[in-house]
C-alpha cells in the first residue's frame, strides 16, 4: 500500500501546481491592460507549458493508477479464491 500512498501524494502535488498555475493565470499583473502584449504572451506561453507537463504527469499517474489497481485487484481475486 506504500505505492498508493506515494502515488496519493504525487496527485496531491499536481493539485497544488494547478492551483498554483491558475492564480497565476488570474494574476492581476497578467491581466493589468498597462501590460506589454510580448510580456503578456510569454507569461501565457510559460503557463501553458506548465499545464502541458502537468497535463503528461496526470495522464501517468491516471496509468499508474490503473494498472495498480487492477494488479491489485488481481491479488485480491486470487487470494479470494485461495481461501
């Protein structure tokens, strides 16, 4: 159960960055009209990467998950069926 836990925890990680991204994107620096739009766009740029690499360690996880939980579903069948 160790690996679920940690695995818990990394979605809870990815959670936070996404909070994190989100008031960034929300920043009223980012979206004061006095901005520079070069400015602006790369701070868009930066944080659409960072939703994209987010978006990569979701979809992992979400993979992890679903492999764990089959495996683990397995044990538990076969341990069932055992008894």
């Amino acid at each position: 159960m160790l690996f679920t836990r940690q695995l818990d925890e990394l979605i809870s990680s990815v959670r936070r960055e996404l909070v994190t991204i989100k008031n960034k994107a929300r920043s009223p620096n980012l979206l004061d009209e006095d901005n520079i739009p070069q400015v602006a766009s790369e701070k868009i740029k930066y944080l659409a990467e960072e939703l994209e690499r987010l978006s990569r360690k979701t979809r992992n996880y979400a993979t992890y998950q679903e492999r764990f939980g089959s495996s683990m579903s397995n044990a538990v069948q076969r341990k069932t069926i055992i008894q």
